[in-house]
C-alpha cells in the first residue's frame, strides 16, 4: 500500500506520468501511435528493456518525435545507429540527450540505469572493429551488465589475448568482434567455460566481401559453445550478453522492469 501511495503521489506532483505509474505497478502499457510508428510501451514490463529505436532511414524529426514520446511515457530513450543531424533533432527537444559518437548511439534517461552486476567481456581483434563492440558494451551496460572491454588482441599478436586470461575466464559471457577471417570467437572459445557470443564486421580486405568471410568462418567455428550474430550486430550481441548475464544474477524480468 506504502508503494501504490507513493506512485500516486508522483503522479499528483507531475514527477511522474500516466503511463510510467503503469508500468511501476505492472499494468501492460500498450501501445502509442505517432501515425509513422506504433510505440511498444509494454515491452519495458514485458523483457525488461524498453522499446529501442533503430534510427537507419528515419527523418530526424520523425526520430525526435518518437524520442519525445518515449520519455513522455516515462521510458529511457535507446537508439541506435543514430547520426549527427537526427542527434541535433532530439536534443533540441531533449536537452539532457546524449550522443555516444562511436556507437552511434543516443540515450536519454528518466529512470536509474538497472545497478551492474556480473561481467560480462567485449573484445575485439582490432581497433576497427570498435565502434561495432562500443555498441554492444553500451547495450549490455544498460541492461544492467558490468562490462569489460579488452580492446586489440587479435590472432596476429595471440600474447596480447593470453595476457589478459583471468579477465576472459571471469566473464559470465564474452562478445567477440573480429574481421577479417574472423578467427578470435574461436580461440577464445577454446579458453574459457562460459558462452562466446561471436559478431562478424565488415571490415577487411577484397575478400572479406563485407563481413561474409568472417560470417562463415564463425558460423564453422570448432569451438563449442560459440554462436553467432549477423554482420555487425553489436546491439544484438549486447542484449544476449546480457540476458546470460543476468541469469547469473537470478534476476527476473520483473525486478529489472520495476527498477526502469
């Protein structure tokens, strides 16, 4: 009762909206319509995760606008793969917005970020491949991961890797970007009990084709316990890792959601 009696108050204060006090009390939020896009309000109580923005081919108006909305219902803004100019767009309506340059990534909160727990590790084989594992770093931050980054140790300094075991081997799930032949998931497969989570990137010479070279030589890894996400999915690798994460922690959906 204490708590509802709280909820309430915010509400009456304007510290709180409609739609937030919903969710804190786990009533499905439904859904908001902005005519171009249909907002999933519930998916926040539903997976622990609000509703993120892929922001590729979006106006930045049409961006803004759903940013708005999202906030206005109480929910941390996540968009992904955002530029400059749809940045621009957002903060002039969201002054407290955030652009993470090398993720491509914008944030804006209302709620505390879930407090980490766990780890989870991003590595990389090389400097390139940083902006895909920045994304996936960010992701499982802010689903409340603690994350690691080892950044630029590749197969063609193997002791860069080997120097850094007691960090891989505490890892309750490690993300793996490589180019190029796409060797790393592999070896760090064969050095670490917990699940390897590998992201091919499209970078590399003429026969890379764009992230397909390294795609197929993960995809036929001889580790086991590596599995595979699309061409330069860091989001992706970042949500998994941090649902496995999250398993370790005996933490459930509902506690995440009741957190923002």
């Amino acid at each position: 009762m204490d708590r509802l009696a709280d909820i309430l108050k915010r509400v009456e204060k304007g510290e709180l909206s409609a739609e937030a006090a919903l969710i804190e009390l786990g009533v499905p939020a439904g859904e908001k319509d902005l005519g171009f896009a249909r907002l999933d309000l519930d998916r926040l109580r539903r997976r622990g995760l609000p509703e993120v923005v892929y922001a590729p081919s979006k106006t930045p108006e049409q961006l803004a606008s759903i940013a708005e909305a999202l906030i206005n219902a109480g929910q941390n803004l996540f968009a992904t793969r955002a530029s400059h100019a749809q940045f621009e767009a957002v903060h002039a309506r969201l002054s407290s917005a955030v652009f993470h340059e090398t993720a491509r990534i914008i944030t804006c909160d209302v709620h505390p970020l879930p407090p980490p727990c766990g780890l989870v590790a991003v590595v990389t084989a090389g400097t390139t491949d940083i902006p895909v594992a920045e994304e996936a770093a960010l992701t499982a931050e802010r689903m409340g991961a603690r994350v690691e980054r080892l950044y630029d140790v590749g197969v063609a300094g193997l002791h860069r890797l080997l120097n850094r075991l007691g960090l891989l081997r505490r890892a309750r799930a490690l993300v793996v970007v490589a180019g190029m032949e796409g060797a790393l998931p592999s070896v760090v497969g064969g050095l670490v009990a917990a699940p390897v989570i590998a992201v091919p990137t499209s970078i590399g010479y003429g026969a890379h084709f764009q992230g397909l070279a390294p795609l197929l030589a993960m995809l036929n890894s001889c580790s086991p316990g590596v599995t595979v996400v699309n061409i330069d999915n860091g989001f992706g690798a970042g949500v998994a890792a941090a649902m496995i994460n999250r398993l370790g922690e005996g933490t459930s959906t509902d506690e995440l959601s009741s957190s923002g």
